[in-house]
C-alpha cells in the first residue's frame, strides 16, 4: 500500500510539471533598467553596427524610434519599434528570413536598448541592450557603435516582409509605358 501511494504521489508531480511546461505558464521576462539621462547633444538618430547583426538605421520623432537593420550577410532583415525614457529604449521587432516561407520566415520578440558615451574625447557612442524572442525582453545581447557622419536611412533596407519573394511588378502600375514593338522575324 506504502508503495501505490509513493507511486501516486510521484505520477501526480511528474504529471503536475509535464502540464505546467507544456501550458506555457511562465512568465515573460522583462529587463531591469532605470533610465537615466542622455549624454549632452545625443540623441537615438543614426546608424550603428553590431558585428553579429549587423546596420542598425534608427530614427528618433518626440519618444518615438523606429528603424530597421540587415544581417552582414544579408540573409536576414528586421524592424523595430520603440518609445525612449532618457537613454533607455523598450521596442518591439520583427525579423524576416530572405526566400523562407511559412511559420519559420519571420520572428518576433521584445527588447531593450541603453544608449552610453565612454569618458574621454573624441570617443563614439554605444548602445547595448539584448533582444528576446515572443514576450521575452532578454536574450541576445546586442552591443551597438554610432557610425560617425552616417544618415539613417531604414528605407533602404528590407522590403514588404516574409511575403516579399520577388516576380516582378506584373500586378503593379509600374509597367512600361508606350506601345509595344511587333516581334522580329526570325533570322535566316
């Protein structure tokens, strides 16, 4: 009898974990940071590099920052959106993958983003932050420098997202204007 109730007890916290693993019922986790103030004439503008994940063109309107980036190997783009507290930036992103389709062709998560300058002269500003997947805050660290008299430009980068596979512009206005030409002969 000891060793039913042993057995029970045992199937029932066993079972107990595999259900609150399987239902997802953690939480997601969010970053500690405090923001503080931005160093003097800073602002969230520009472009910044990341070895792993590559050009960063952020743009700061009032609170707001958007931008976008693109892997180094150009395989990969994505798009953030943000409000800033002082040199603290809380954001949403989207990653795509060039040429996937279905549920693997696009990523989404949450991150956080602190903007800082070291002490000394003529040094160039640093964002660090990490980038988590779905809810998560964290995750990938990101370790970001300003580029130096380099323009924003997100519009450069990406296209309409995961669906963006190419074909040409047949459904779009942007055909070629005038009247076509006859076909030539075959050659002889």
């Amino acid at each position: 009898m000891k060793r039913r109730s042993i057995a029970a007890a045992f199937t029932a916290l066993m079972l107990g974990s595999m259900l609150t693993a399987c239902s997802g019922a953690g939480s997601a986790t969010t970053a500690n940071i405090t923001p503080g103030d931005m160093p003097e004439s800073a602002d969230w503008t520009g472009v910044y590099f990341d070895p792993a994940m590559g050009y960063f063109h952020l743009v700061q309107e009032g609170k707001t920052v958007a931008g976008k980036w693109e892997r180094p190997h150009k395989e990969k783009w994505g798009e953030l959106h943000g409000e800033a507290t002082g040199n603290v930036v809380h954001f949403t992103w989207t990653e795509y993958t060039r040429g996937a389709v279905g549920k693997n062709a696009e990523l989404t998560g949450r991150g956080y983003l602190v903007y800082s300058r070291p002490t000394g002269e003529n040094v160039d500003d640093h964002v660090d932050g990490e980038m988590g997947l779905d809810h998560d805050e964290t995750g990938t660290k990101v370790t970001m420098i300003k580029q130096r008299n380099v323009k924003a430009d997100p519009d450069s980068i990406g296209g309409s997202g995961a669906s963006d596979l190419g074909g040409g512009d047949w459904d779009s206005e942007g055909k070629e204007s005038g009247t076509p030409e006859p076909p030539a002969p075959p050659p002889l």
